[in-house]
C-alpha cells in the first residue's frame, strides 16, 4: 500500500491517538492538583486537630476518588495504540521509549494503588499519622507518574541518550540519565504538573463557590474556597514561570514551533512577543508576500528574550527555517530543508545499502555505509518530507492554542488574587457575582490544559520524533476502517465514562460533605453524681 | 463509682482493613468500582486481544524478521533521491 496516498489512514491514527490523549487530560490534572489539596488540608487537620479541615479532606478525597477510578487505565489506551497503530514507531524507538513507561507502571503505579487503599479505607483505622503518610504517598505517586510520562514526551520532542543500531533498525538507549534528566522533560514535567494544580484549584474554587451561592456548608466552603484560591494563584503564577522555560526550550530545540505558536514567518532580531492578536487567513504560503496579521498588539523584544535570554537575538521565522542560512547559538549556520532533506535520503539509502553489503559480506562497504548513515541520521526523517510545507505545523491551530491558554492562565492570575483579596476581606458572602465568576471558570482551566496540549503536539508536526521518524513513516500499514472503527468504538466509551464521571460526581457535589464521628475510642463513662 | 476510659485497641490488620472498607463502601463506591472492574474488562479483554493485537507480532516471530520488513517500510516511504 502506498502509504503517501493513504493519508486518511495516517489522519485517522492521529486522530484517534489525540482524542484518546485529550481524554485523559480530563481526567489526569484534577487527580494531580486534587491530590495536593487533599495532602494540605489533611496536614492541617492533623497539625491543628479542627476537625472541619478533616471534613473538608474527606469531601475532596471522595470527589479524588471518584476522578481517579474513572480516569484510572485511560492512559492504557495510549499504549495499546502504540503496538497496533504505530508499529513502526514502536519498533523504531521502543528501546527508550518503552523504558519511562515500563518504570511509570510498576514504581509510581503501584505506590499510588497501594496507599490510596489505606487513603480511602483506613479512617479511624490507623494513626492520624500513618493515613497522612499514606495520602502524601498516593500524591508522589500519581505526580511521579506523571514524571516518567512526561519525561517519554519530552523524548519525542528532543530525542537524546540513543544511538541508532542499523542491523536491529532501532534506536538503543546509551545514556538512561541524559533521558530522565533531561532538561525537556523536567521542565514539561514542572508545567504539566502545575497545569494540573490550577485545574484542581479552579474545581475546588468553583464548587465552593456554589455551595456559598446556595448558602450550604458555609464554614467548609469558606475554607476550601480561600485555600483554593491561594493555591490557584501560586500555581497560575509558577505557570508562567514554567512557560516561560517552555518557550525557551522550544526555541533551542523545535525553532519551527515556536514560529507556528507566534506566526512568525520572517525572522527579527529583537522580536517581540504577540500578547493579542488575529492571523491572517489569506497567506496561504510561507512564502508569499502576504501579510501573516490582519492585527496585533505585541510586547516589544520580548519574544528574543524568551527565546534566547537575549533582548535583541534573532529569532528564526518560518521562512528563515526553511532557507536556512541564519546563525545559530552555537555559531554554526542553519540547514536548509532542502539540504536537511538531501541528508535525509543519504541516511535512508545508507541504512539500505549497509544491510544489503552486510548480507552479501563486503566488509569495507559495510564500514562505508555505516559513516555515512551515521553522518546524516540527525536529519533521517527529512528524507519522507516531499515539499518545505511539510515540515510545517498548522500554524493557525498552533498559534491561536498558544495564545488563548496564555490569556486563560493571566485571567486565572487574576481571577484568584481578587478571590484571595475578598475573602481576606471576608466580602466573598456577599459577593455573589464573584462566586458566579469563580464557578463558571471551571471549564476555562480544563481548556487551557487542553490547548497547552494542542501547542506541544500539533507544533512538532509532523514529527513524532524530532527531526528523526515523521508521522507518516511512524504509522503501520493497516486499513483506515480497522482505525475508523476503533476511533468510534473509544469516542463512545469515552463519552460514556465522561458522563458516568460527572453523573456521580454531581450527585456527590450536591449532596455536600459529610459530618464527621469520631467512633474509633469506644468510651464506657459511667459516672456517679457525688455523693454528698 | 467511675469507671476508667478504655480507648478501643486499632491493631493494624491489612486483611481486616479492605474486608471492613469494601463490605462499608456506600452506594456511590460500590458503583464506582463496577464501573472500574467493567472497563478494566472491556479494555484488556475485548479491546486490546480483538482490535488492537500488536501489529509486528502478529506478522512475524523473530526479530530479525521485525527489523527487515520495518527497514523496507521506512525504505519505501522515504523520497528516494
């Protein structure tokens, strides 16, 4: 099958690996933020001994609960796609990629699966001590879960520690701690990880806001909503420092993508940063004359900063990308797509006559092939790219994702400092458009995790790795009806979990938290009055 | 007379612990985990073994196998020069 006419089966792949992903990002950051919550209000309770913060931990671990049995395994997909959909992908690069994943599974896993039990079970079973070590544990272990994930992500996006093995046709892994400390994936570790935090800090603001607007639990809402919204804004604000270190990782590693988040497509020296803008939908080419905007309003320099810590760096357009020819931070000079692709085919080609020279026992040929695949495996995926356009994203999609999710994440800045500010000054009660406010930004938080999602993947297309293995190289020869049908087979599933989540969890919310009693001493007082 | 307060003795017991948490669960955790074993099910019993085998096994055994025909793939969908 000529898998450059299939295109459709090479869509419905990465339509069904995005929508199985978008998925699990809704349930994924409430787990990672509400788990925090929970760990803090319960070490309140055990700190202080109030047993309203015991209350509160108690309501919050049970909506926890909830999102994590029904988000639980939506993950697993992911990986079932990867054997099925993306064999090649997988063979190509399961030697490193597989490792993250693997260690996600049995280390953080289990560690979450083991002392969420005691969590949930073990009230007034075991020490106040013993069950917030417990709670804190499930906590490191559903965000070191998201440590491994995310540090296989971060490969994809800068593959690094491996080297290319052409008689097993796979990349072997060299250096496991260049993988893991990779300053990528520690950095996209710290950025998901709090994206989760505001997400949860928005769901804990907005649902203590309805029980203030139905005037019901009042001190549990109070609490819940101040702690909410001082939680949220350190999170928001530490989001934007932790973008900020995106923004400079991209630029080092994925120049394309930052040019598609900015609709960049002629580079400048001292380019500034667009806060608001509309791109124009007449260019249809990088390379026309057409203006990219039909307006904007853009913070002077600040996109070279961001970019290269530098006022008055040159940052790469679009165009200047595919030409080539620019200077580099490291003072060499940029490639071309042109010769980045000529270099692409001479690897492919090598990989080719190598295996044919080493079958047929011509040694020096061997030897010949194997430099030269060597020399040019860094632009092994150009050779599948046919025209410049094909190395770049959809730029529309990539810029508008970037700059709404920044928009949400100032607003959510915003949005909690003045909750903070009200409820210092115990005005939230009376406040009842803020509390509206603070309810119906719920799914505001869950957008900007989703398009902060969009930004990374649909921004390093068309690659799934990096520069190294494209998309349409990476999927397996099947037919689009066997990936059609379980794209539509999980779009149900899904959708029904979805609802099964928000159905209890509505019924839970509404239902409010519970009143707490304390059975675990068993008094027997009789007591006599004195007798006199 | 008074008696003395006799605080109950919690010996930690795992067994006892999920026996009394599971045979306590409320109605909504009881949905809950029907809820989890039943897509535990669909996921690793239906879905995975019928629509999603791992496509390189089903079609070869050796990796050296593996490795050829990915090889030939990646040849065939590369822009030769």
């Amino acid at each position: 099958m000529d898998l450059l006419l299939n295109s459709a089966m090479v869509n419905w792949s990465r339509a069904q690996f995005a929508m199985t992903a978008g998925y699990h990002w809704l349930f994924v950051p409430l787990t990672l933020g509400l788990a925090i919550i929970m760990s803090i209000m319960e070490s309140i309770y055990v700190k202080t001994g109030d047993e309203s913060w015991k209350r509160a931990t108690k309501f919050w671990q049970k909506i926890f609960g909830i999102n994590f049995a029904i988000g639980v395994a939506t993950g697993i997909i992911l990986e079932f796609q990867f054997g099925t959909n993306w064999s090649n992908y997988s063979w190509f690069v399961g030697d490193i990629f597989g490792a993250p994943l693997v260690i996600e599974g049995i280390v953080a896993f289990f560690l979450e699966a083991t002392f969420i039990s005691i969590m949930f079970f073990g009230w007034n079973r075991v020490s106040k001590k013993a069950h917030l070590t417990a709670t804190w544990l499930t906590t490191i272990g559903a965000t070191l879960s998201a440590y491994w994930i995310l540090v296989a992500n971060a490969w994809m996006q800068y593959p690094i520690g491996m080297e290319f093995n052409p008689d097993t046709v796979r990349n072997e892994m060299t250096d496991f701690w260049a993988l893991v400390s990779s300053s990528v994936a520690i950095n996209k570790f710290f950025h998901a990880v709090l994206s989760g935090w505001g997400v949860a800090a928005s769901f804990v603001v907005g649902i203590s806001a309805w029980y203030l607007i139905k005037k019901r639990h009042i001190d549990f809402a109070l609490k819940s909503i101040k702690m909410g919204a001082v939680f949220g804004f350190i999170s928001f604000v530490l989001l934007a420092v932790t973008g900020d270190g995106s923004a400079y990782q991209v630029s080092q590693k994925q120049p394309m993508k930052l040019a598609a988040m900015e609709g960049l497509y002629k580079g400048q020296a001292g380019a500034g940063l667009i806060a608001v803008g509309v791109l124009n939908p007449k260019k249809e080419s990088f390379d026309d004359d057409v203006n990219p905007y039909i307006f904007k309003i853009t913070i002077p320099k600040l996109l070279s900063y961001l970019g290269y810590r530098d006022l008055n760096a040159f940052v790469p357009g679009i165009k200047d990308i595919i030409y080539g020819g620019y200077k580099l931070q490291d003072g060499t000079t940029a490639l071309s797509f042109a010769e980045k692709k000529e270099r692409g085919q001479k690897a492919v080609e090598a990989l080719v006559n190598y295996k044919a020279a080493k079958e047929d026992g011509r040694i020096s040929d061997v030897e010949v092939f194997e430099k030269e695949l060597r020399d040019n495996y860094a632009y092994f995926g150009y050779s599948y790219l046919e025209n410049p356009e094909d190395n770049i994203p959809n730029v529309h999609i990539t810029f508008y994702s970037f700059h709404v999710m920044v928009i949400i994440g100032m607003y959510f800045i915003l949005l909690f400092l003045v909750i903070w500010i009200y409820g210092r000054k115990k005005k939230l009660h009376s406040s009842r458009w803020l509390l509206y406010v603070g309810l119906w930004s719920i799914p505001f938080a869950y957008l900007a995790g989703q398009l902060g999602w969009i930004v990374a993947e649909v921004g390093r297309q068309p690659w799934t790795i990096q520069d190294v293995l494209p998309v349409k190289a990476a999927v397996s020869n099947l037919g689009t009806g066997h990936v059609l049908t379980t794209f539509i087979l999980f779009a149900v599933m899904f959708t029904a979990l979805l609802v099964a989540e928000v159905t209890i969890m509505v019924k839970q919310i509404k239902k409010g938290p519970e009143e707490i009693h304390n059975d675990d001493i068993t008094k027997t007082v009789e007591s006599k009055s004195k007798e006199k | 007379m008074e008696m003395e307060i006799i605080p109950k003795k919690n010996h930690f017991n795992w067994f006892k612990m999920f026996w009394q948490g599971f045979t306590h669960m409320t109605k909504y955790g009881k949905t809950l985990w029907v809820l989890v074993i039943l897509k535990l099910i669909i996921m690793f019993f239906i879905l995975k073994p019928i629509f999603f085998p791992k496509y390189l096994n089903e079609k070869f055994t050796s990796d050296n196998d593996k490795a050829s025909y990915v090889c030939t793939e990646l040849f065939e969908r590369s822009l030769k020069e």
